[in-house]
C-alpha cells in the first residue's frame, strides 16, 4: 500500500517552486500570499487551528476564574453577578420548533456558530472584523477571496477555492476527534462534559464535510471546462481523485447517518458502522494527502489528541475497576429494568457510566450510557453500588428487560466505563434553594438529589448547637448574620408521569430510599410534587389506585394521612418529607419564576436540575433565563443555575 504514495515518502512535501513557464506579472500574481498553493497550509490551515484554540481558550479561561475566585466575586461584586446572569442568559435561552420537535442551541452557541460560519465561509482581510483578528492580521478564509479559479492551466491543477477548502477542512479533523470521546482533553482543561461537546462534534464535522464538498467540486469544474477531467482521473492523477472520492463516500455516510432520526433506527448498528467508516475515512484521507506539504502533520495532531483519550477508559476499566464485574438485573413494578453493580469509586448525582455486557452477543461490541440513579454508601462499613433505572423500548434496553423478566436478580458479567458529566458539585452544596424537575423515565434520575440533599441536613449542626465555639461570638455573628446556614436549605421536587405504576413505584422509593436518613424534624422539607398526566390522571381516584398509593406512600416510619386540597391529594408525612399530587402537567415557567423571586428577595441562589423531554427541556431553560436576565436588572444579590439532563444527547 506504500507503493500507492509518491516516492520517496516524506514527512513535509517540498515548496521549492519555479516561475520558469510564467509570466513575470503571472509569477507576481500567483505566488501572491492568497494564491500561492506552497504557502497554502500556512495560510489557510493554520488560522484555523488558531480560530478554535482561541475559541478552547476563552473557555479555558473562564473555568480557570470561576474555579479560583469565582464564588468569592460572587458574593463580594456587583459587576461579576450581573456578568455571571448574562452569561448564564447566553446559555439557557433557546428556542424550540414543534414541527421538527427539535430544541435548538443556546443563543451562545448558536453565536459561536455564527461566528465559525463567518470565518469559514465569510472572513477576509479588508473586513476587520473579530474573526481576521483572531485568526490572523491579514488572512481571510474561503469564498470573499478571489479567485474562485484559474485562468489557465498554465497557473497549476489546484483552484484557489479547492485549495483553501482543503486546508481548511483538514485543519478541522483534530477537533473532530478530540470532541469525540468520552475522556477528552477538552473536558479536563474547560471542566465542560463530553456529552455538552457532542453539539461542537457535529457543527464541526459539519463544517468539515461542506469544506470537503467545496473542495472537491472546484477540481471537477476546473478541469471539466479544460476538457481533460477523464485524463486526470485515468492517467494524470488517479490516486489523488479516487481516494478522494472514495473518502467523501465515507464521510457523507458519517455526517448523515449520525442525524437522530436515523441514528435512533439502530444505536448498535450506528456505533459499529460509525466505528468502521471513521477508520476507512482516515486510512483512504491519508492516502489522499500523500504528504502533501504539512498535510501528514494533522494526521499525526489527531493521533496524538485521540488515541490517549480513546485507550484511557479501556485502561480504567481493566486495571481500576477490573473485568469480573457482575451486574445484576430486576424489573421494577413500573416496568423500569434496574441493574445494580458493585462499585469502587465515588460519584456525584448525575453522573452516568457506559455499560457493556459481554455475554448478551452483538450488543457487546458497544456499550450502552445510563445515568446513575444512586449514591455512594455513607458509611465505610458498606458497599457501595451503583444503580440504574432504565425504561426498555427496543434492541437493547428490550433484551435487558426480558432478561430480568426471566430471571429476576439474574447476574451477568459487566464492564463499567465512567463515571462521566454529571452536575457541579459546588452548584449543589453552595446553593440556596434546589428545583429538581423530571419527566417519565427521568423518575429515577432525581433520586440521588433527594438522598444528598437528606444527608446534607442530617449532617448539618442542630439550631443552637454551635461545637467548640465561644457563647458569646455565637451570640455576636448570629447579630450581625454571619452565621447563616451553609449549603442548600429547601428542595422542591417536580415529577411529572403518565403512569400510575410510575407514580406508585416513585412514592414506595423515595420512602425506601430516607428510611435509614431521617431529615431532622425542625429543619427544612423536600417537597415532592407529583403530576398526573395521561393515564395517570384518568385513572388517580380508582379505589385500586388509592389503596396502593397508600401503601406505597406508607413506611416504617412515618404514617400518611390523605385529603383533598382543592382537587390534588396532599401526602402528610413526618420525616421531612411532604408529598402532593396535581392533575395535569406543572406549569414550569411560573414554578421556576416564583422560586426565583423568593430567591432573590430573600438574597438567596436557586439551583435547578431538570431531566424529561425536549419540550419540559425548553421551558425550564427557557423560564431560568429569563430569571438571569431579572437578575442582570436587579442591583441585590442572588444567582439562578440551570443543570440539564436529556434523554439522549448524542
């Protein structure tokens, strides 16, 4: 296969060039800085690399200082507060279209692409715009500058617009790769989780296979108006033309195959294909280059950048969490598969971990992410495991959930990869308020947040008991307001469900779940809030309904009192937990505006968590921006977080 390369093969392709055939004034005009094709890698490529290092950077940056001093700022500058909510507006507000029932971008991303779209298509050196000035002094980048083609072939077999296209398309592989994996450099240097780059992962494969495209069809226009196309293809430059076609194939397959509404066909079936095409792609591109001035030196950039974070995981779960892990498997009441496994390492709400099952046949060439529903023992004493409630649909999940139909608590070999993403921690343990909101399946997903958040309380020093502490400075900082409680005080949570059995099984678990961590008595409630929807609500007041509630709802500690309150049961409960039903969906924009202005009024911060569907998604994001953008307005102090949790993210 080596033959296929021009000889001798090189690391860098030679730049010696000689005007011996043209014209003084052509000479002059091609080896101008914008035509001159043996200068094109520096001028066209580079600045691209240097557009997303600069974009990486301020990213950087900004996890840098809010990790440093950032929370100090808070409490202390106006200007960082009101800064913090713009950003935060920049990165919530969004916008959904039913018809394609699809959520779009934040406004901030959605500018950021708008932003490459104009350095990759748009920029050039007579418009100073940010975009020349962060890429270079005086470079612009693919269809302002002219020419499109040459005049004659006299000036070589590469159009300027193929040229640059190429150069560019080239320069973004890298980033393609390093916004690919579950372990990224990415992630570890801007604190951003890989499952928030995916959106990054498409605009820039996006980016990649359009720059293909406008490198390609030049070639063909150009020599098709010469009249010696076929001679180019048969005899002039077959390697160069039928790698590239047979690269493009590839490369139109994995932009259009990794769209949702045919990626959701067949998750497996995606992966391997993906998998498979990705390593042809990149085997027959660097055929395409043939060393081709600095082309070999993206190719060893993407090697670099990939390969590590491809090899870490497999590293991790060999030798850190072993390959004898057991898995076992149980359906919940509700339908939900729960799979439970042994674990090792801590773990944060939120996060998720990527399965994989080397018994159940072709589903073990990938590995599947659920999000971890649980949280790791209190004790030292116990084990701790890490489960998962899934709700089975079709290929895998169904297997899963036969299995267990099968055999309940049935144990089958598993290898763990994670955990991954999940909320910040700070945003929990320094916020004010909690608004936790799930939909359907997301049930599971807001149990880690309860359990914590009645650890927390648990832990917390009683009213009055201040240990190791002089009377009398207790007694001067309670005056003055310095002893405020730390960490979050109120939870309110929001369930929204169409099934009873999911109403039911999520009273039964809660009160499972705090039946060993009793909230103290005098101190804050978790507010549980479920709404019926669907068949849910049809069916809530059936006698067989209610007579399950009520044992649901009943533990070993408490007793619950039912009554009517205005058409919704109110749950009463003794350990700290207060329950209460709702016919139909939550209206979320007023929840979260109510709960923002007892935040602010009260000088508090309010965090909010939300995991459901795309348009549960969009009004909750929508509603926590509108919040920040009341908070950019306000001159007290007060903070709104959004954490988002969806369904599918890829």
């Amino acid at each position: 296969m080596a033959g296929w390369l021009t000889q001798p093969v090189q690391l860098h392709g030679s730049r010696e060039f000689e005007c011996d055939d043209l014209t003084p004034e052509q000479c002059s005009f091609y080896m101008h800085r914008w035509h001159f094709w043996y200068e094109a890698d520096h001028v066209f490529a580079l600045p691209t690399i240097a557009f997303f290092m600069c974009a990486i950077g301020i990213f950087v940056m900004g996890h840098v200082i809010t990790r440093t001093i950032g929370y100090r700022l808070s409490s202390q500058s106006v200007i960082w507060r009101k800064g913090v909510a713009a950003t935060r507006y920049m990165s919530y507000r969004g916008f959904h279209l039913p018809f394609f029932r699809w959520n779009s971008a934040s406004v901030g991303l959605l500018g950021l692409g708008i932003l490459g779209t104009i350095f990759f298509f748009c920029a050039y050196p007579a418009t100073p715009t940010l975009i020349t000035l962060v890429a270079h002094s005086d470079s612009g980048m693919n269809l302002i500058p002219q020419p499109y083609y040459w005049s004659s072939e006299d000036f070589g077999n590469s159009p300027p617009l193929g040229t640059r296209s190429g150069w560019m398309a080239l320069a973004c592989m890298p980033f393609v790769f390093a916004t690919a994996s579950k372990a990224n450099w990415i992630t570890l240097m801007t604190g951003v989780p890989h499952e928030k780059l995916q959106v990054f992962h498409r605009w820039i494969s996006y980016a990649f296979f359009v720059l293909a495209l406008m490198h390609t069809f030049p070639f063909v226009v150009y020599h098709v108006r010469f009249h010696d196309m076929v001679e180019q293809v048969t005899s002039s430059n077959p390697l160069v033309y039928w790698t590239g076609i047979v690269a493009i194939i590839f490369q139109a397959w994995l932009t259009f195959a990794s769209f949702s509404t045919i990626r959701n066909l067949g998750y497996e079936f995606f992966r391997v294909t993906h998998f498979i095409a990705v390593v042809m792609f990149v085997l027959i591109f660097f055929w395409h280059c043939d060393y081709a001035l600095t082309s070999w030196d993206y190719f060893i950039a993407t090697a670099a950048v990939y390969i590590p974070c491809f090899v870490y995981p497999w590293l991790r779960t060999c030798f850190e969490y072993g390959t004898s892990q057991r898995a076992q498997i149980f359906v919940e009441d509700n339908g939900f598969t729960r799979i439970t496994v042994p674990a090792k390492f801590e773990w944060a709400p939120g996060q998720h971990c990527f399965l994989r099952f080397p018994s159940f046949g072709i589903h073990a060439l990938t590995s599947h992410p659920f999000t971890i529903c649980s949280l790791p023992s209190a004790s030292p004493d116990q084990p701790s495991h890490i489960t998962f409630y899934i709700r089975h649909r079709g290929g895998f999940t169904a297997r899963l959930y036969n299995h267990g139909m099968k055999q309940p608590g049935v144990s089958v070999p598993v290898l763990v990869d994670g955990p991954y993403g999940g909320v910040d921690p700070r945003s929990f343990c320094k916020s004010d308020r909690l608004l936790v909101i799930a939909g359907g399946s997301g049930a599971g997903w807001t149990l880690p947040f309860i359990e914590l958040f009645a650890r927390h309380q648990h832990t917390q020093p009683k009213e009055g008991q201040h240990p190791e502490r002089d009377p009398e400075k207790v007694q001067e900082d309670a005056q003055s307001g310095s002893l405020r409680p730390t960490g979050p005080q109120s939870m309110r949570v929001v369930l929204a469900t169409r099934g009873n059995a999911t109403r039911l099984w999520y009273h039964s678990t809660i009160n499972s779940l705090l039946s060993n961590v009793l909230l103290p008595s005098s101190g804050p409630e978790v507010d549980v809030q479920v709404h019926l929807t669907g068949e849910a609500e049809e069916h809530s007041d059936s006698p067989q309904v209610l007579s399950d509630l009520e044992s649901a709802s009943a533990s070993s500690v408490d007793k619950m009192e039912t009554q009517k309150d205005g058409g919704s049961k109110v749950l009463h409960q003794t350990n700290g937990i207060s329950g209460k039903e709702y016919h139909g969906r939550p209206h979320l924009p007023k929840m979260i505006e109510d709960e923002a202005t007892k935040s602010v009024e009260m000088g508090q911060s309010l965090a909010v968590y939300v995991c459901g569907p795309d348009t549960m998604q969009n009004d909750v994001r929508n509603a926590v921006a509108r919040a920040n953008l009341k908070l950019i307005e306000a001159s007290g102090p007060g903070a709104v977080y959004l954490h988002q949790e969806h369904f599918s993210w890829a």
